[in-house]
C-alpha cells in the first residue's frame, strides 16, 4: 500500500530571519494549526542549537540537517507487487501502476486496463456539455489542454 500524506504531525519548527539568524524549537501539539509568536533573538553570545528533527513517514533528513522526500522506488527496489511493478515515486509516497505501455500523453489507468490521460488539474471548468461548440467527448482545461477520453 502506498504511503500518504495527512498523518504527519509537526514536531519542530525553524525560523531564519534575512540577517541570518535561525531559532528553532520544539513544537508542542497543542501549537498545531495556531499562530505562533517567535521573537526575534536578542542574544548573540549564546549559541543557538536547533531541536531536533522528526521527518515524516516518505521523508528522510538531508544532510543540511531538512526534511526531504524519500524516493522509495530507488531506495527499495522491489516494493511494487508483481501485478503493478512499475513504481512512480509522489511527493511522500509512491505509487505502483502496471506496465501497460501507452501512447505519449497517456498512462495505464488504476486497474491497467486503459490508458488515461495524464493531466492533473481541470480548473473548475462546467462540464463539456454547457460549453458551446464543445464535442462531448472533450472537456476544455486550462492553457488550451484537452482531455479526450478514448476506451483501448
């Protein structure tokens, strides 16, 4: 299965002012989805150590001490099932299709019985039918794009 967003919970914060300072600190629960109040760090003399850092599940820490996305697919191989082998690393996840190969433009659907059209935002858009002129099988997108439904 793969991994998702949404189940993560904040467990530090950093704050970088333009002069280069950095604070960082522990977040508690109860500071979640609140405004917090960091001041500005007064004094120079004492060094300031960052919390430590927790990365969520398909994230891992860089070296430069930040959370990144782990791209599973290269670290692990072999984590699609045989029936969906392909593996497309997401940002905090990955997913696994089947390697039906399909024209350019078009990627297998959930199943791997068709081929899909591989656009990722319709812009609100009324359905096709309202829009004069318009074939049924198309529906208008933003910058130009169209999504033409074809069954294989």
């Amino acid at each position: 299965m793969p991994a998702t967003l949404g189940h993560d919970e904040a467990s530090s914060l950093e704050v970088t002012w333009t002069d280069g300072r950095v604070v960082s600190r522990a977040v508690a629960s109860s500071e979640t989805n609140s405004v917090l109040e960091i001041p500005y760090p007064l004094d120079v003399e004492e060094p300031l150590m960052p919390a430590p850092l927790e990365c969520g599940q398909g994230f891992s820490q860089h070296e430069n001490g930040r959370c990144v996305d782990t791209n599973e697919c290269t670290e692990f191989p072999f984590i699609c099932p045989r029936d969906k082998p392909i593996c497309i690393n997401t940002y905090g996840g990955y997913r696994c299709r089947s390697n039906k190969r399909c024209s350019r433009g078009f990627e297998p659907n959930e199943d791997g019985t068709a081929c899909v059209a591989q656009v990722a935002f319709f812009g609100g858009y009324p359905s096709a039918g309202s829009w004069p002129g318009v074939p049924h099988s198309a529906l208008p997108l933003v910058l130009g794009l169209c999504l033409c439904l074809y069954a294989l």
